[in-house]
C-alpha cells in the first residue's frame, strides 16, 4: 500500500529503506507546493537530484 501525505508545503511518502543495517519507513519528499526559502531568498527545492549540490535551484531575478 502506497502513502502518501501532505504537510504544509510539501508532499510526503512513506519508503521502506535500509539505515544501519536496520530496515525503516522513512518519510521521503515528493512534491512541493507554495514558496520555499534559504537564508530569505526564494528557491526551488528539487524531490531528487544525482549530486546534493542539484538539490535546490536558486532564483535569479536580475
């Protein structure tokens, strides 16, 4: 059975997953609503990415 919730802002989904040898349900991101900010600045966080550097795009509004 698939879950899947939704949090102010964020939609969340339970994946079973390995973490220290240990098998877990985790809440995983996977869509995002409204605006989301670092240090006051407006981004777009991204639900994947190949490298952590990939995981938000920052706005550039010159």
């Amino acid at each position: 059975m698939e879950h899947i919730i939704f949090s102010t802002g964020v939609h969340l989904q339970a994946v079973k997953c390995i973490i220290n040898g240990k098998k877990q349900w985790r809440w995983v991101a996977v869509g995002f609503e409204d605006d989301s900010f670092l240090n006051g600045k407006t981004i777009n966080p991204m639900e994947y990415a190949n490298e952590s550097r990939k995981m938000i795009q920052k706005f550039d509004c010159n």
